[in-house]
C-alpha cells in the first residue's frame, strides 16, 4: 500500500546552538551514520529523516539542521514551528558554546511549543583531554531547566543513537499523554492552532 501507511507518527526536532559544536555531523550520524571530517559550514537549512521503530510504533524523525545561520542570527520563527523536539548542541572543549545555550534556550521558547521536549547535548566527547566544560556542571545546569542530558560523540557514534531515541520516545510519551489523535501524515504538534493546515496539504503522500 503507499508509503502514507509506514509509520504512525511524523516528528519534527531541531538542532540548534553554536556554529562548529557538531550538529550537522549528529545529524549525520543518526540520519545515514556517516561523519564528515572537513564538514564545510552549510548555508540554508537542511533536513534529513529517518524511521525508527519505538515500542510498537513507527516514528519517522524529520530533523532539521540550522547549518550555518546561527552567526547571522538569522533563524526564523519558520525553523522551530511546529517541532516537537530540540537537541540544543555545545562543544565540551568550547565553553563559549557552551556559555550560549542559555540564549539559544531562551530563542527556542519564544518561537516554539512550549511543551518541546529539549536535550542538551556535550559534543565531541571523544576530545575528553580538550574537555572544558565539567560533566556535572552541565548536568546540573540541564536539570534546572527540565533538560534531557547526554555527552555525544558524533566522531566515534558514543551515545548518538541514544540521544535521538530518548528525545523521541519523550516526545512520543508527550503526545500520548495528551491524547493527540491525529492521522498518521500530520507532524504532531503538540498543541497546534492550525490543524486545518495540515487538512489542506496532503503534500508527502507520494514520497
């Protein structure tokens, strides 16, 4: 039957943070298992989707990559609507990176849902001679806030897969609890106004 039947759930997580902390590599990662290491920054925004299966579900994780716009500050409203997760990356040899996520925190709540289920993540765990950015303090810092947290490696896969699935399986947790019934197609937003958007835009059926 058409593919509209493969999976149950569409969502969509963002990355955000600085410049160069790792996120397309992530992405990457997770979306073709691939790491790149003269990764160019990207101009424009990218995304890449990958089905996984989560409990009895079939979730398909559509994640978009600000590749490169975060020095212009040019990240529009448009990024963040309708995702139901963000992974918000610093570089744990960075502590600039990491001395922004407050800010990047406080854009992700202007613009998106504000039931968004949000990781922080320490990338580049595998520079752990380089580390300047303690564990604990970040952990700390993710618990203050209501933050998931995980260290990552993009480089040698370390906790990747289960950075995605866990924000997955959260936003999923979300989603039932509200009891959102929605048709398999529609990107669940966890409280959307616009329903009848999705209505009128049969758009992916033929992917």
């Amino acid at each position: 039957m058409g593919s509209d039947e493969a999976y149950n759930f569409v969502f969509k997580v963002v990355l955000i943070g600085e410049s160069g902390v790792g996120k397309s590599n992530l992405l990457s990662r997770f979306t073709k298992n691939e790491f790149n290491h003269d990764s160019r920054t990207t101009i424009g925004v990218e995304f890449s989707t990958r089905t996984v299966q989560l409990n009895n579900f079939t979730i398909k994780a559509q994640i978009w990559d600000t590749a490169g716009l975060e020095r212009y500050r040019a990240i529009t409203s448009a990024y963040y609507r309708g995702a139901v997760g963000a992974l918000l990356v610093y570089d744990i040899t960075k502590h600039l990176t990491y001395e922004s996520v407050e800010r990047w925190l406080k854009e992700l709540y202007e613009h998106a849902d504000p039931h968004i289920v949000v990781m922080l993540i320490g990338n580049k765990s595998d520079l752990e001679s380089e580390r300047s950015v303690p564990t604990e303090e970040a952990k700390d810092f993710a618990e203050k806030k209501g933050l998931l947290f995980l260290e990552t490696s993009a480089l040698d896969s370390t906790n990747v897969e289960a950075a995605f699935t866990t924000v997955l399986a959260e936003i999923h947790k979300k989603v039932s609890s509200k009891e959102v019934v929605r048709g398999p197609m529609s990107a669940v937003t966890l409280n959307s106004p616009k329903a009848e958007d999705t209505e009128k835009k049969p758009c992916c059926k033929n992917i």
